[in-house]
C-alpha cells in the first residue's frame, strides 16, 4: 500500500512554502503533491490532462485555497462533492478569507473543516501539525481512499 498522499491546492508561493516547512517541521512524511489553481487541481483528482491514464490513488486529504485562479475553491469543491472517485474525499479549507459567507458556503458545499490562515509563521505551523496528526494518523479515512 502507498503512503497517503496529500494535495495541496494553493496558489500563493509563500504560503506554499510556509505549509512545506510547516509539515517538514512537524515531521509529516507524506508525499505532498501542489496544484497552483483550480483547473490543475481539478485535473489531478479526476486524472485528466498531465495525469491522465496515471493509476495515482486519490489523495487521502486536501487543503484548498478558495481564491484561485482559473477554477476558484469552491467551483473545486462542488466539483469534489458531485464526483464518485472524490465525493468522500476529506477536504480542509486552508484559507486567507474572513469572509462569513466563504465559511458558510465552504460547509454548505461539502468542506470537513474551515481554517483561517494565521499570519504568525509559528500559529501556521502549529495548525499544519495539528492538520496533519488528525487527518492522517488520528482520522479512519473511508476504504475507497486506500486503494493504491
């Protein structure tokens, strides 16, 4: 069996980075995999594009920016939610937005859970950890996301 993966749907390279270290920090060893927008997310969970044909196991979390370009977080959710091969998958909102109604769409549409980005590199960190010890050492993932 593969180790879990985990995509991670950002756009910001600092953030990308900062989440990179975070994990690196906090010891999770999971393959991170980046998408850089909704399309290439999109493209990666459903195997079309760079990944078609590839036999690449759905990702066992992701943490999804909402402001993306291309295809925006929540267009990538509801897509997510409305697909046999990712409609259980566990997804993490990781965002910037304060917005009330990006919180309340964000569940309405499927989401497992919402976080706001701290600003604090440290603050970061510490949820990067706490993410990553639930969702993939702590939470049972459904059976459809072990397969390799």
């Amino acid at each position: 069996m593969q180790t879990p993966r985990i995509l991670l749907v950002e756009d910001n390279p600092d953030d990308e980075e900062f989440t990179m270290l975070a994990f690196s920090r906090s010891k999770v060893l999971n393959e991170v995999d980046v998408a850089r927008d909704g399309e290439e997310a999109l493209d990666y969970l459903f195997l079309r594009g760079r990944w078609a044909g590839s036999d690449l196991p759905p990702p066992q979390l992701v943490l999804l920016d909402l402001k993306l370009p291309k295809v925006d977080g929540l267009e990538v959710l509801r897509a997510l939610r409305q697909h046999p091969r990712t409609r259980l998958l566990p997804v993490v909102v990781l965002t910037s937005s304060r917005e009330e109604v990006d919180l309340i769409e964000s569940y309405s549409l499927g989401a497992n859970s919402y976080i706001q980005k701290p600003v604090d590199f440290q603050r970061f960190a510490e949820a990067i950890s706490g993410l990553g010890w639930y969702w993939l050492v702590l939470n049972e993932a459904p059976p459809c996301l072990h397969q390799a």
